[in-house]
C-alpha cells in the first residue's frame, strides 16, 4: 500500500498594529482553503487549542497540511462563523509558504470582515501576489 504524501504549509497571519485598527482582532471560528493549480485543500479550522490567536497587532503562525501538493497557489478563501463576543475582524495580509518546494505566496487582504464593517461581509477570496 503506497504512504500518503503529505504537504505542509505555514500560513503567517498579520493582522494590523494597535495603533491602526481597534477591534482588528477577533473571537470567531476563522476557516481557510488554499486554491493552487493541481486542486483545492481541505477546510482548515485556523486557531489554537491553548492559545489565544487572530487578536489586534498579532502575527500568528499555523501548519497546515495538505494531502497532495496544491502546485501554484492561486487563491485564499477565508471566512468565520461570526462567533463569540467580537467577531468583526480586520484582516491586513496572509502569508502562505510551502516547506518543501521553499515557495511563498502572499495575499493583500486589507479588508474587515464582518457583519456590522464596510460591505458586511464575512467571507471573502484573495488572489495570490508573488511576493
């Protein structure tokens, strides 16, 4: 029986300094999925079990890991289920680098995503930018 391959990706979130955004961070479930050329990856829950992660000024780093390789990365879908006591949450720029092919990809979000900020969305899909 052949072993899975598995592909890993850090996935480097900057959400804005203090001094920028108030409110920037945020207390809902935040989901990911990476698009590349060869395929899309699962549905990734993006926080930590101990840890608070996603808050104002942070740079948070998550593993994430794919069955097979994504090839190019064209796109970043992100969205959150709008829960806890502070959804609303301003996200700056997204991070995506491939530890065994050493490419990165970087996607310039600079957008709220929220109910109750700018166009009230809660979902949105960035294009990649080669850094």
């Amino acid at each position: 029986m052949p072993s899975r391959i598995k592909i890993q990706y850090h996935i480097k979130w900057i959400l804005p300094p203090l001094t920028v955004r108030l409110g920037s961070g945020t207390t809902a479930d935040v989901f990911v999925e990476l698009t590349g050329e060869n395929g899309v990856s699962d549905i990734h829950c993006i926080k930590h079990p101990q840890f608070p992660t996603l808050f104002r000024a942070s740079v948070d780093t998550f593993l994430l890991t794919t069955k097979y390789e994504l090839g190019d990365i064209l796109s970043l879908h992100i969205w959150h289920n709008n829960g806890g006591s502070s959804p609303n949450w301003y996200l700056s720029r997204v991070k995506v680098y491939n530890v065994q092919t050493k490419k990165s990809w970087l996607f310039i979000c600079r957008n709220w995503l929220g109910l109750g900020k700018a166009d009230g969305k809660i979902e949105r899909l960035f294009p990649a930018k080669h850094p």
